[in-house]
C-alpha cells in the first residue's frame, strides 16, 4: 500500500500531465490562423476575471484564444475590411467551436466588426 506522499506525488504527476496536454503546443501558437470572431459584451466588464487573473476590460485589447499562449501577443486582421489591431491574450475562449478569437469591445471596433458582432479574421502571433 501506498503511503500519502507516495499517493500525493503521483496524484500531482497526473494533474501535472493532463494541464500540459490541454497546453497549446509551440507549433500551435506560432502558426497563422484563419476563421470567424467574434467579440464579447461590455456587461461583462469587471464582474468576471480571465484565465490569467485579470478582470474583463472591453476597453483593452485584451482578447481570448484556445491556441494562444496566455501573455502572448497577435495581430488580428479583418479579411473583409483589411483593417487589423493588436492583442494581447489572457483569456481562454471563444466558448463556441466556429470561433477562433473573442474581442474586446474596442479591438471589435478598431477592425470593424463591432456592428456585425463577426468577421473572417487572420491571426498572426508576434514572435
């Protein structure tokens, strides 16, 4: 039989493996990305936090990601309007699979996409 430390580690060793295997690869997060965005609600502003402990600010271009590293930076462009602006992530999302990016409410603006809520976008990681 196993002692509690002995269970403890292994039981830490197993968490610690599955959070790496939800991790975005490095592969992952340094490749181009294409598909639809889409932006969040100012309702949420400051009664949520994102995964990297901040709260919701639609004011920032702060945006969510499933690829992305949190921390890391993209620029986010429009394909219909060619306009882009630069994020920073530090939220996990879209909830919705179709998605590839949730924007703040200002980064929507910034490329256009505020009052049809989505666009195509290209999403291009800063190295």
């Amino acid at each position: 039989m196993l002692d509690f430390e002995e269970r403890a580690m292994r039981n830490l060793v197993l968490i610690a493996g599955l959070s790496l295997l939800a991790m975005p690869t490095f592969a992952q997060a340094q490749q181009t990305e294409r598909g639809e965005a889409s932006y969040y609600n100012s309702g949420q502003s400051g009664h949520t936090r994102t995964k990297s402990g901040e709260p919701v600010k639609p004011d920032s271009n702060d945006a969510a990601s499933p690829n992305l590293p949190l921390g890391s930076q993209a620029t986010v462009t429009n394909q219909k309007t060619g306009k882009s602006t630069d994020v920073r992530i530090t939220d996990r999302g879209p909830t919705r699979s179709d998605r590839v990016i949730d924007l703040p409410k200002k980064s929507a603006h910034d490329i256009g996409m505020e009052k049809s809520g989505t666009a195509p976008v290209t999403i291009e990681p800063k190295k």
